[in-house]
C-alpha cells in the first residue's frame, strides 16, 4: 500500500492534498480536451494522407467534430441487448476508461530538468512538488497493471454482449494484449535495468543527465540511444499492439467481426470505449517519451529559464508519437492473426529478452571493469550466440512444417 | 521475401500524400455559410440530370403529347396524357399539346432515351442531379414543376440544389446525335435553342466545315425551317 503513495505527501497533509486535487483535475480535464482534439487530429491527418479533406464544418477547420460526435453519441438510444450479461455489459466501458485515465498519473508533464540543480520540482503554493499526478516507487508497474486491467473491459465487453461477433472480438483482443505484454514488459526492463528504478520521475531525472558528448554535440542520454534502439523498437510496435490500434486492429477488423468487441453498444457507452481507445493512445504516447525520450527533459534552446520548458519539450515529443500512430494507421494494412502471433511470440519477445540479457551482461561487465576488448567480445559473441540459435529454431521450424506436409500429401494420396 | 525498405516505402507514400492536392471539395450541399466554401466537382457537358419542358420563345410549350417519351422511357417513369388544343388559346403550336405530363424520379434512370426520342425537342436534361424528397409523392415532378419559366429558364425549387452552370448546355446530347436524323451532322442547325441561351454555333468538327457561324440560325428561323 506505501507503495502506492508519493513520498511528497509525508508532512504538510491539507496544503499537500489541495495540490494533489488541483493536479488531478488539471490531468483529467487536459487528458479530456487531448483526446478531443487528438480524434480531430487523427481525422484530419488520414485523411490529408489519403488526399481526403476531413473534418472541416463544425468549428475553425472543424475542430470541434469530436465534441459534435460527443454529443450526438450522448443522446443516441442506450440499448443493453436481451443476451447481454447485464452487469458485465455495464461494467465493460469503465473498465476500459479508468485504467486508461490512470496510467497518465505517472507519467511527468514538466518541470525543469536541466543543469545540475534540475530536479523537476516546481514550487506550487509555496508546496514543492513534481509536475505529474503521482509519482509512486513502483512507477512504470503501475502502468503495466492498469494496461492489464484495461483488457478486461475489452474481455468483459465481449462475452457480455452475449453475441457471437463481439466474443470472437475480445478473444483475439486478449491473446493479442496478452501476448505483447510480454514484449512490452522486457522492453521496460531493459529501461528499469537502464535507470536502476522503476519511477517515472527517476528515469526522466536519469536520462536528463548530461551523456556522451561528440566535440560540441553532447547526445542526450535518452534511454532511446542508452539501451540501444532495440528496446524502443520493440516497445513501440508491442505499444501499437496493446492499443490495438492499426495495423494490430484485428480486434475490430470489420470486415471479419463487424465492430469487434464493442458491436452491441451503443450511445454513451459505446463513446467510452471510443474515448478509451484514444485516451491510450495519448497515454501510450507519453509512456514511450517517459521511458525512452528524456520526458520533459530537454535544452533550454531560445527559450527563456523556467518549469515550462519541460512541458514545452513533453508536448513536442508526444506530438511525435501521435503522429507516428496515425501514420502507422495510414500506410500498413492490418496483419493477419498467425502473424500477429508470430511476431509477438517468434520475434518480439526472443529479441527484446536477447537485448535484455545482453544489457545485464554490460552493466555486469561495468561493474566488473571489463576492458573495451573485452566488452566487445562479449557483445558479438552473444549475438553470434543468439543468431546461431535464431537460426537452428527456424531451420527445425521449417523442417518440421515441410515434413508436416509431406504427411499430409502422403495420406491424401 | 520481401525488401526490407519496401516496408519504408510505404511510409514515404502515405507521408508525400500530405503535400498533394486534394481529390474531395468542400461540399456543403447548398447550406454553407455565409463565405464558407461550398464546391461541387465540374459535370461534364452532356451530364443527365433534372428533366425540363422546354417552350418556344413565344411561350408556347413544345410538348406536342405524342407519348414517345413514355413509350421509350425503360424504366417507365414518364407519364403523359395528350390533349386537342383549344383554337382560341393553344398552349402548343400544333395539334395537340401535353395535358398532363408526370416523371416519377423514384424511378428515372437518366438514361436521355426521352430526350432522343422526342421529336419537339420539348424535354431535355438539365444538370442538376441533386434533388431530394421525403416522400414518395414528392418525387413525382408533374408539368407544372417540369416546365421552364417565361425566360426560357427552368424553375429552380426551393428543395433543389442548382449550381451555376447547371441549366447550360442542356442540348448537349442532341447536338451529338442531330435531332434531324443526320449522322454526319451536316447542314444547318437543327436544334432549338439552349434554355434561355439562344442557339449555339455548331462545335468544330460536328459539320466537317461546310456550316457557316455567321448567325442566322436564330431560333425563329429554325423553328421556320422545322416547320416548313
């Protein structure tokens, strides 16, 4: 339980409270407008890619299509179906939204990150504190629990719909998330082994630390570089697959299953869920900066001193990623589910816990004071090592399927 | 196995797309705001949309009743019930005139067969498709909405969404065929006029040279020559 709680609260409880209020409503009111206008966003860029127009009568550019959607699902018929499991089918679209709404409690929006004396503690009301909801020991877990969690608002959806279309939905939206959890998770590791702490803010703090410098270039020392680019990678395509997002849609592939999990709701209902879906995305988005580009770290540049550089950098790194997702959406086409399987089980998993090891095997060699040849060799070698095994597993894959087939054709004749 | 790069490609596709033109217009259908755009796509000159009753300058009807347009009609959307003129006050120049004449656009498939086969050249297509209803009834165009105004022009409703240009050209399809029945176009114009536009000049090609532009197929002396 001690856990859960943000050190900054042990002392001045009232004065401490108020702030933590006033910072929970600033992140739900903020998160809430982001997804509004991240829906815009996302209409507008796809269809600027697919030479579409979009979203342009409700409001300048029609930025306000979303609010306009909003309040037509609000006063659409609430329809529970006769099959349904009524109290699952109630209880499905909370389930999927708080998680989503949680996860953002960890994640640091701001604060000044540089120089030495750079903490990322702002002074609220004569309060210091950190610029994020909470931030609590156990950090990035917090997160995977509530991504966890959010699978069974798309599980409970499904089965109680009490329909066929829906069921078939979320079970391939749980194995799906389930299965990338996994990749996600080792890709954490590599950061938490990176940072040596599983809190946000430490690894903003660690990463806004001054890394290897090339002449008067100084590279940040942004976890995205530190760990290698592998972490990364992996995270941000089992990210994708977690939101279930394009192109790892399967779970509402329309043209197999209808509209997946959420076929039987409708009106306020079926908006949670829609908000659900977006408000990951946002919140996916800005795990990926905490975790592997510095967060709210960031240079100063042009810009005068003060906490809100962080929140400048934080926004500019997060719009990144919203628009990487969108242009995932607009150029691959959705993944059949034996490669979605293969992926995250045959590729996205042996990789990241490969690196992982590896990773271990450096900071073992640091701590050892291996010389430079040395560490060299340990690194080609285990991935000599691991391509070698890569290898062998395909090669007996591949003759186990054709050996398969050769039965086949043998009994059929 | 496919190229590795194919797969960054494909981003460089979607990404360079961001910087093209447009297909889609901003289309609000009749009811943007004031000085918001409101575009539709052009329509090709011989576009089939609403039908008109076309009159003679003088304001008789064209329409003679004779039921070839709802003899030809495929899909059986027009309706036509012919009727003597009275001597005194004729409402069309020959014998008889349309009494009643219906299009059912419920059923109309725009496929300009009435318009070839009348021999007045009293219907024609216009360019306006956009006309909805919300019920049935509605979508019965009768003669007293089909016909055009004294100007020559049809009556826009207040439920149509005419764009301009939409009434111009509306004998495209005839000019192509000769409504005198030459295949070679040859000769001199053989149509009426355009919706209160006047004649056109023929189109270059249509008469292989040998027609002369110089004026002087004023619809009076077309409509001489076509009775003559």
């Amino acid at each position: 339980m001690i856990l859960g709680l943000d050190p900054l609260y042990v002392g001045d409880f009232m004065g401490d409270l108020l702030v933590t209020l006033l910072k929970v409503v600033v992140a739900f009111v903020f998160l809430l407008i982001s997804v509004m206008l991240m829906v815009w966003f996302e209409r507008k860029l796809i269809s600027d890619m697919q030479n579409r127009i979009g979203p342009s009568i409700a409001g300048p550019w029609g930025i306000l299509q979303t609010l306009a959607d909003g309040i037509k699902l609000f006063f659409k018929e609430d329809l529970v179906p006769d099959n349904a499991d009524r109290f699952a089918f109630k209880l499905a679209p909370y389930l999927s939204l708080v998680p989503a709404f949680l996860v953002f409690a960890v994640v640091p929006l701001g604060g000044d990150f540089n120089g030495d004396d750079g903490d990322g503690v702002v002074t609220m009301f004569g309060h210091d504190t950190f610029l994020q909801v909470a931030d609590p020991p156990m950090g990035i877990l917090f997160f995977l629990a509530m991504s966890s969690i959010a699978i069974y608002g798309v599980m409970l959806a499904g089965w109680g719909s009490g329909s066929k279309y829906p069921l078939l939905g979320s079970v391939r939206a749980s194995a799906q998330m389930v299965s990338y959890e996994a990749a996600l998770g080792l890709a954490i590791a590599a950061v938490v082994l990176q940072t040596g702490s599983l809190s946000t803010h430490d690894m903003v703090l660690d990463q806004a630390a001054p890394g290897f410098s090339l002449g008067a270039f100084g590279i940040p020392n942004w976890n995205i570089i530190v760990t290698g680019f592998v972490p990364f990678v992996v995270f941000l395509i089992a990210g994708t697959a977690e939101l279930n997002r394009p192109p790892f849609d399967l779970v509402e592939a329309e043209q197999e299953l209808v509209g997946g999990f959420h076929t039987e709701y409708s009106s306020i209902r079926f908006a949670l869920f829609f908000l659900a879906e977006f408000m990951n995305t946002i919140t996916m988005s800005a795990v990926i900066v905490t975790l592997f580009l510095g967060g709210p770290a960031g240079p100063a540049l042009f810009l005068p001193e003060g906490w809100w550089i962080g929140t400048v950098w934080f926004f500019l790194k997060l719009f990144i990623f919203l628009f990487m997702f969108v242009w995932f959406r607009a150029t691959l086409p959705r993944f059949r589910y034996d490669q979605l399987m293969d992926l995250g089980w045959k590729l996205l998993i042996p990789l990241s816990l490969a690196w992982f090891i590896m990773l271990a095997g450096l900071r073992v060699g640091d701590s050892e004071n291996w010389s430079t040849t040395k560490t060299y060799a340990f690194v080609l070698g285990f991935m000599a090592f691991c391509g070698l095994m890569a290898t062998l597993l395909t090669a007996a894959i591949n003759t186990a399927r054709s050996e398969r087939i050769k039965a086949m054709e043998d009994a059929n004749g | 196995m496919a190229d590795p790069l194919d797969y960054l490609r494909g981003f460089a596709v979607t990404f360079k797309k961001l910087f093209e033109d447009r297909v889609t217009g901003d289309y609000r259908g009749g009811k943007a705001k004031e000085g918001a755009p409101d575009n539709k796509r052009p329509k090709p000159e011989r576009f089939h949309g609403r039908h008109v009753l076309n009159r003679y300058e003088d304001g008789m009807e064209k329409c003679i009743g004779c039921e070839l347009c709802a003899g030809v009609c495929p899909a059986k959307c027009i309706y036509v019930r012919g009727a003597d003129n009275d001597p005194d006050d004729p409402t069309s120049p020959g014998e008889r005139f349309g009494y009643v004449y219906e299009i059912n656009y419920l059923r109309c498939i725009h496929c300009d067969l009435c318009v070839e086969a009348c021999p007045t050249q009293a219907i024609t297509e216009s360019k306006l498709f956009e006309f909805s209803f919300t019920n049935r009834n509605d979508a019965i165009y009768t003669k007293n909405e089909l016909v055009v105004d004294d100007d020559g022009m049809p009556q826009k409703m207040p439920w149509e969404d005419w764009r301009e240009g939409d009434d111009q050209l509306t004998s495209g399809w005839m000019r192509a065929t000769s409504s005198a029945g030459d295949h070679r176009y040859e000769g001199s114009v053989h149509w009426a006029g355009e919706l209160g536009y006047g004649v056109r000049a023929p189109e270059v090609g249509q008469s292989a040279g040998t027609i002369s532009t110089d004026g002087g197929n004023s619809p009076a002396e077309v409509r001489s020559e076509n009775d003559g």
